[in-house]
C-alpha cells in the first residue's frame, strides 16, 4: 500500500485523480453527445460544487441519454462515497479508494481525455488556490478546518538590501508572512574567493554589466527596468522562479500550520537572491539616470506549495516546492519620490551646455574632457552630511541638498554624472567602485576611446579649487601630481567588483590601459607637469622650456627644475634667490632637520631650508654638535 505520508499533498493527489476520472467519462460522453452536468461532492460538513461545463453537440443521441445520466449519477454517488472513505480512513491509499469507480467504467471503451475539460479544471483549481489566502487568527482557524477542500500557500517575503552577516534578531512573524529586513552598506574589500559572474563565454568586461548576467538575471533585470525607468514603482512583480529544495525539515505547529525552518527560509531567499541582486545591482550601476534606485531596498517575496502530515505526525523531511516568486522595490524616502519628468529634462539641459564647449570635428576625447570641465565647474564635493541619498545621485548635481546654501555632492555624483553624460555620447563608459590607498570607498570612471583601450577619469579628485586633470585619461602606472603624492593610479585606486555582503557574486571590470591617453588635442600644458615615468618637467605652450631654472611649487612640494626637466640626480643645498634648500633626488626635502656637509662646512637645515638664525646645539649621528648663526663652530669650547 502506497504511504500518504512523502511527496506531495495528499489531498492533492486524490484531486489530480478525481479529475482524471472525469476527464475519461466526459470523453465517453462526448463521444455520442456533449452534455452539460454538475458533480457535487461533499468532504466532511462543507460541500464544494465543480461544475464541468461542456458545449451541446448539434448531433445529439436521444436514445443513449438516459443510460448515459444513469451511468452519471452511478459516478456521483460512488465518488461520494470515496471521498467519505478519505476522512475517515486515514491508512487507505488511493488506489484503493478509487478502484470500485475505475471498475466502474471498465467495460467501457477506451477514450482520450479531453484537453479542454483538463485546462478548465486546472484553473478552477488555481483559483481555489489563490482565495483560500486568509490573514487573521480567525480566518487561520477556519481554514486549518476546511483544509481538505482547498489548496494555500505558505507565503514568506524578505526585504533584500545589502546584508553582512545572518542575524534573526530583527526577524518578526505577520500572520503567515516572513519578514526580515537588511541594512544598506558598502562593501570594502575583495573577497578572498570570489564567485565572478560572466564566467561562461565573457573574457572581457564591457560598456554593461548587463552583458555579465546569466539568461534568468538577465530576464530580471529587464523586467525591473521596464517597470521603473519611469519612476519608482513599487508594485509586486513576478519573477517565475520556481525550484524544489529536497530533504527539508518541516513541523506541524498546534494551530495544524506547517512550520518551515529557518534554514529551509534562508535557503530559498539565498536561492532566489543570486538571481535577484546580481540584476538588481547590474541595473544601478547602468542607468544612473534611474536616480531612485540608489538608497532603495526591494522585497524578495516566495510561496511554496503546502505539505500535509500522515496522522500522528508532527515533523518530517519534506521536499518543498516554489509555487511562485515576486520582487517588489521599496524607494528611499526622499529620492525615491523623483521621477523620470523631474529629471531628465536636467541631464538634458547639461548636454546642450556640453555640446555648446565643443568645436566642429571634436574627438571622444574632447568631449570626455568637456564633460569632466563642466562637472567639475557645476558642484563642489561635500565633506559632511555624507548620508543624504540624494548625494548618491546625478541629482545631487542640481539641488542644495543638505540646505547649507550650496550644490555639492561625493564621488558617487560625480561619476554617475560623467557616466550619464558619456552615455548620451554614446561613448562607453562604466562605474567603478573600490577603496583609496588610504582605505576610503570611493567611485570612479573608466572611459573607452577609439583606440580601443580604458582609460581611469576621476572628476572628484580633480575638482579642486582650479580644474586638474591628474586623474583624467590616467592609466594604472600614470603618476599624479606631488599635490596627491606622487602615486601610481593603481596605488591610490584599488577597484574591488564585490559591491554587495548579500550575494556572493563579483563583477569584471574593463582591463585598464597600462598608460595614460595621449592625443593630438590633449590638454594645453603650462608649468609643471609630471611624467609617466613619475619625474617632472616644466612646459610653457605645450613645450618642455629648455630655459627654465628654478624651484617650483607643487602642492606642498618644491620640484628642483633645471633646463625644463627635474634634476632627479641632485642631492645636495642648493642656493635660491639667496635661500638655501636641502634638495634630495632633485626635490627639497621639508622633513629634514639636522646638518648637511656642503663645501667644506657643515650647516644647520631646519626642514629642508638652512636656518641662519640658529645658534645652540645640535645632535646628528648620536654626537652633540655646537651650532652658530647656523653653522657647526668647531672653534666654540665650553658649556
């Protein structure tokens, strides 16, 4: 005898049988006249009506109606009794409930089931489905009561933002929903063992991070575009994902509901997730002109088919089934009001200014540069109030968010606003996420030129109280200015593709060109310009100036400049417009304090300038040295 007790739904089974049995009579029927009948069937004290509805054929067979209600009534009646024999017989399979109907129709011909009558009753069932939702004590009881006459689902729904560590402390029960809420952060670093995404047939990131996506994320994320690239719109979507978990470990509470472990929830929301997030993130990071995604957090909601249990049985492993799966978006309160309308009449705007800066003939790269130019000259960068949403935005460019009384913004706005730009150019152009070398999380842009490489542009670092362009058109062993330090880009930028604790999943970044863009059109260089090479040169009208000689200035550093280049092989003081500098490599050392041997003489330097003024005593190399108008005094004797 087969056990009621694994698989799926009991009364479900009985069900799919019942149905299969009409479907064979209504094929005999049909096949001398269509008829019109209705079988009631009755469990326990409720009654529930199916009503079969068939179409009356044209050429209807008078003499076999009364055998054929006979026959009928014969079904209803042994059906009843069936259905009679489920309650109250738990241990009795199905098999032998139905068999007295089966023999029933034997000696009838063989029929085919008819397809129509099959769909009509699948979505009558359906639809018992979707009422039997019930969502207060009451209802619950009433339902556990009428549990054999329909089916439900157990519906659970988690708010997926960006999570670093399981915790069930904020986990709380609504009736029969789930819901666990996630905290927005930014993650930091790479993961040790990343799961990449595009790994099947993707060896090069492109201008999208769409293209990373597997066929389902893939599908998600265009259905999430569509349904919010005009605004926010937090209408439940349904995903269609559907899975079987097998092996679960299900209870049956006192109120007779079925009770899901922790593990079988976390289990489906991480399934349903790596899908979910992936598209999701994919989606921010390319169209930043969806300003109210950034700061949202969305529901990832699930229902499962139910299971029952064998009489006597409170707990057992189940293979559970998704019966269905919905993402709804929850905006942030103040950018998530903004909708495409509010916008992009702005972003327009701002590209009708750009186009105004160019000539006739301009290259991608002018036109990078113009877009870096007029975002840099719009806004200045926001050092407080850092979690405004608004500041996560392109909008943030237009607005005094924080009403301090002017427009500011971080490095989130400023990239997403060249992005935004860049792709109305159609030029590519992707976000980049990481960390600084002094381990601060950052954003920036690489930018692809029509010589096929990426190039790094970082407006933030750039708009300083003039323009700069130390970060623009960059490769990764480009040096910046003695104002940042004199650093490899790959040193002061460190990209990291995990953007997110919640999902175990990484995204490709272009391959960055090893040096920076050179072009006919490139920027006018005037003074002191650093090399590739990390040395510097001084240029007047694009041109190295063979003539100049002196001390230049470079945020807090003086470069020593001899005939337009760096004297990167001079160590030692070196006399100024009657000032002397200790110079080291060709660059005046500001740290130094001590003495320095120089023609004969030792001198007293006072960070990196000799202090005439100095007379007392001085150690260098653990001795004890006299100094005088500052110079050692190797006549001086005494205390």
């Amino acid at each position: 005898m087969e056990s009621f007790g694994s698989g799926y739904n009991r009364k479900r089974e009985y069900r799919m049988r019942k149905n299969m049995i009409f479907r064979r009579v209504t094929s005999l029927i049909l096949s001398t006249t269509l008829i019109a009948s209705n079988a009631v069937f009755t469990q326990g004290s409720e009654m529930q009506t199916e009503q079969v509805l068939m179409e009356e054929s044209q050429s209807a067979a008078t003499a076999n109606e009364n055998e054929q209600e006979t026959f009928v009534q014969q079904l209803e009646e042994e059906t009843a009794a069936c259905e009679s024999t489920l309650e109250t017989s738990e241990e009795e399979t199905f098999a032998d409930i139905t068999q007295s109907v089966n023999e029933s129709i034997s000696t009838e011909s063989e029929v085919q089931i008819t397809e129509q009558v099959s769909e009509e009753s699948e979505e009558q069932e359906t639809e018992t489905v979707q009422e039997s939702v019930y969502e207060d004590e009451e209802e619950s009881e009433l339902a556990s009561e009428s549990a054999s006459e329909s089916e439900t689902f157990d519906e659970f729904e988690d708010v997926i933002g960006v999570e670093e560590d399981y915790d069930d402390s904020n986990v709380y029960q609504e009736g029969e929903e789930f819901v666990k809420t996630f905290s927005i952060d930014e993650y930091r670093n790479v993961d040790s063992n990343p799961v990449y995404l595009g790994m099947a047939g993707i060896s090069t990131a492109t201008a999208k991070y769409y293209d990373q996506l597997d066929t389902v994320s893939k599908r998600i994320y265009d259905q999430i575009y569509e349904a919010n690239k005009s605004g926010a719109n937090t209408t439940k979507l349904k995903l269609n994902l559907t899975k079987i978990f097998e092996n679960q470990t299900v209870t049956k509470g006192a109120n007779g509901k079925t009770v899901y472990s922790e593990e079988t929830k976390k289990a489906i929301f991480s399934w349903l997730g790596s899908y979910v997030t992936p598209a999701y993130l994919a989606l921010t990071y390319d169209h930043p002109e969806l300003v109210w995604l950034p700061g949202a957090s969305y529901n990832i909601g699930y229902s499962v088919y139910p299971v029952s249990f064998p009489s006597g049985v409170t707990s057992t492993k189940e293979n559970i089934e998704l019966a269905g799966s919905t993402f709804t978006l929850k905006p942030n309160s103040q950018n998530g009001t903004l909708t495409a309308a509010n916008v992009n009449s702005l972003f327009n705007q701002t590209k009708t200014q750009i186009d105004q800066m160019l000539s006739a003939g301009a290259t991608n790269y002018d036109k990078v540069k113009a877009i870096h130019d007029k975002i840099c000259s719009m806004v200045t960068y926001e050092d407080k109030n850092l979690g405004n949403a608004y500041y996560q935005t392109p909008y943030s460019l237009y607005i005094d968010a924080d009403g301090d009384g002017k427009v500011e913004t971080v490095c989130a706005g400023y990239a997403k606003m060249m992005k935004l730009q860049c792709d109305k150019y159609g030029i590519p152009c992707v976000l980049v996420t990481g960390v600084t070398d002094t381990g601060e999380a950052h954003m920036w842009n690489y930018i692809q030129l029509e010589d096929g490489k990426w190039y790094a542009v970082d407006a933030t670092w750039d708009d300083q109280s003039s323009i700069m362009y130390d970060f623009f058109m960059v490769g990764s062993e480009t040096y910046s200015s003695a104002a940042f330090g004199s650093k490899k880009f790959s040193v002061t930028h460190m990209p990291s593709g995990k953007w997110t604790t919640s999902a175990d999943c990484v995204f490709r970044y272009p391959i960055l060109s090893t040096n920076a863009y050179k072009s006919n059109s490139s920027v006018v260089q005037d003074g002191l310009v650093q090399n590739t090479d990390g040395s510097w040169s001084y240029y007047k009208n694009n041109k190295i100036d063979s003539n100049y000689t002196d001390l230049v200035q470079s945020g807090d550093d003086l470069i020593y400049i001899k005939n337009g280049v760096q004297n990167t092989s001079f160590t030692n003081l070196l006399n100024i417009k009657n000032k002397w500098y200790y110079v080291v490599k060709g660059k005046v050392n500001k740290y130094y304090t001590g003495i320095v041997y120089y023609w004969g003489t030792w001198y007293y330097i006072k960070q990196g300038v000799l202090d005439w003024n100095y007379t007392g005593l001085c150690k260098y190399n653990g001795t004890w040295y006299y100094i005088k108008r500052g110079a050692l005094d190797w006549n001086y004797t005494g205390l």
